[in-house]
C-alpha cells in the first residue's frame, strides 16, 4: 500500500493516537493518567514486548502511585499486578477504531526514587507467548507431524493457534528438557517455518515473504532513514545432511541447492550465486542431524539453507509511524538505488510513541541482490 493511501486511512500522520487497557481500564480515558511514552517491540520467533511509563501518579501526602475511577481512588500497584492482561493498540486518529497491536500480560513494574524528581512508573511485559518461555518440560509425540506438536504446545497455554500443516509425519518429536518457546524455536528450524503472535493467535508456517507489500516507503517520503548490509559471510551453495533411517539403518542424504530459496527474486542473484562466483565452486555445508527419513533430511536442509539465504541481505531502517509494519509482512523501498530499491521482509518492528511523535524501527531481510 502506497503511502498517501496510508496517509488518507491515517488523517495525514497528523494525531497519534494509543490507547492501553490494563484489566479491562482504559489507562488514559478511564483512570486519567499521564502516559508519556509506550512501545510496542514485535519480532519472529519470540514473544512480542511491551512497555509504557506512566509520570505525575505519585501522591506525595500518602506515598502512594494513585488514580481516580469514577471519585474512587485507585492504587496503582495493586492495578498493575503482575499477571494482569494487558492491550495495546497504537496509530493515528480515533481510538475507538485502533486495532490493537499487542496483547499480552504484565510482567514487570519498574520506578526511580531521586532526589528533585517526581517518581515514574514503567510497566512492562509480553504477549501472549509468555506463558511458553517459563519452565521446562520433557514430553514426546509419536506418528504425528511437527504441526500437532505445535497445537498441542499453544493450547497447553489456552493460545489460540493458525498453525499451518507441515509434514512429513515423524515417528517421534522429542522436546527434552525445554522451554516451550525453545522448543518452537527447534520445530520452527526442522521446518523452513516462522512463528509469532498475532490477534491473540499463534501463526506456525511458512514465511509469507511472496505477498504483495504491505507498505511501500521511499527515502525522504515516509522513509527516514535506511541501513542495508550484503554479507556473504554465512553463504553456502549447497546444503547436505546426513542420518540414518529408523527402519532400515540406511544412511540418509537430504540435499538443497541455490535456486531453492523461497520468495527470491528471479531478476536478481543470491548469496549462494554469489559465493559460487566469488569462489569459482559451489560451498557445500554438511550437516549430522537426527532425522529418520528421506523426507525429514530433504526438508532439514531445505530449511538451513532458507536461514542461510536470509542472511545475505539485511537491514534496519525507521519511518513515520505505521501500524501496517509487522514482521512477517514485506515493505517495498524506493529511492535507494537500483540495487538497494526492492521489497524486503520485514523480521522485526518496533513501535513507539512518545514526546518526539510516533515512529517505526524495523529490521529486514533478503535473499537476493
């Protein structure tokens, strides 16, 4: 979407507008408070972050973080208790029709006691993948793909899930003494696939690196500034893994080779074309891994070589505000130069709007220049 369609959907980037609810309160239009910063951190394969700071809530006479609800007074502390279902949505406008960004639960309440200064309250937490990232579990499935894995892991914790079927069927996962989010981490690896967060649901597929973009930005116009890195540091040409079937205890083989990575652009050449014309020869990565089939060595290297080529182009940039970047989404970026002016995925989003306004910090990748 191009930027002055944004720009009509947004009132002309004129009035950013957030709103936050901590157990059902709006923290400004209910409780009155001061609010004079939030941000909003999302990235892939993590638990998205939160954090707001609350200033002029300290009652000097009784020591106290307070507010007002309806003539009644409130301590905040015991508002803010840790466990406390949080919502966050940030962009421009109305902020009846803000589509929240974040859902999560309170996890962490930060101040600062100083002399001259009024004390300030920050409160911090995660999404709802939270609860995933706390303690560990040894569990197993049998005959079944890494996608009911992933169910079952989400609904463990009462997540609701858009998991995308993945195959082939395994005769058994293992998760060994592991977090639950470690443990998506490893299933996400197996497979070529991204997970995170989004409207209170947890996405598990592939990446959707081949969609349309969701933003289209160009330097000096929406685009603030823009940092791109080719690297061909981590770039093979081929990857192998080798195992062992289960049945037969026949040594496996699974390969992938350039030309292979998803979303590429055809026009334009890989870090794994790179290298191999950098070297005059093909770098084969070869890997041990525990696989029990053909079909689980071909799809292990598939998905290293997916990671490897994500590597090869990078970068960090910021805009206007724009709710629209998320990770998992793409942003088209013009004024760069022939070889820099492409579409990007975007792994990474950090929204934040404080006394400077809204801004957007994001970070991408791709496969090909």
């Amino acid at each position: 979407m191009r930027l002055t369609e944004l720009e009509r959907r947004h009132g002309g980037f004129y009035v950013p507008a957030y709103a936050i609810k901590v157990g059902g309160d709006d923290v400004l239009r209910d409780l009155f408070l001061a609010v004079t910063s939030v941000s909003v951190d999302l990235k892939e394969k993590a638990a998205g972050h939160f954090s707001f700071t609350v200033a002029n809530a300290f009652d000097w006479r009784v020591r106290q973080f307070v507010a007002t609800r309806r003539a009644t007074r409130v301590d905040l502390l015991d508002l803010f208790r840790f466990g406390s279902t949080v919502e966050i949505g940030l962009g421009y406008g109305d902020v009846s029709s803000l589509v929240p960004l974040l859902t999560g639960v309170l996890t962490e309440i930060t101040t600062d006691f100083r002399a001259g200064a009024t004390p300030e309250l920050t409160i911090s937490g995660y999404d709802d993948l939270y609860p995933l990232t706390v303690g560990c579990r040894t569990q197993h499935w049998e005959d079944k793909p890494d996608s009911v894995a992933v169910r079952d892991l989400a609904h463990a914790h009462g997540v609701g899930t858009d998991v995308r079927p993945t195959s082939p069927v395994k005769q058994r996962i293992d998760q060994n003494n592991q977090t639950d989010m470690a443990f998506l981490g490893t299933l996400a690896a197996s497979n070529g696939a991204t997970f995170y967060e989004r409207r209170r649901k947890l996405y598990f597929g592939p990446r959707q690196n081949e969609l349309s973009e969701a933003v289209e930005l160009e330097w000096g116009q929406g685009l603030l500034s823009f940092r791109p890195e080719a690297s061909l540091a981590r770039q093979v040409g081929a990857v192998k893994v080798y195992g062992r079937s289960a049945s037969t205890g026949e040594a496996l083989i699974g390969q992938a080779r350039r030309g292979q990575e998803s979303g590429r652009d055809t026009r334009a050449r890989s870090g794994g074309d790179r290298v191999a014309t950098a070297l005059a020869r093909d770098p084969v990565l070869n890997l041990p891994a525990a696989v029990r089939t053909q079909a689980e060595a071909d799809a292990r290297a598939k998905a290293v070589l997916e990671e490897r080529a994500e590597a090869f182009l990078t970068g960090s940039g910021e805009s206007i505000g724009l709710p629209e970047l998320l990770p998992d989404t793409n942003v088209g970026v013009e004024g760069l130069g022939p070889a820099f002016s492409k579409t990007y995925y975007v792994s990474q989003a950090s929204h934040r709007v404080d006394g400077g306004g809204y801004r957007t910090t994001f970070q991408v990748q791709e496969t090909t220049i």
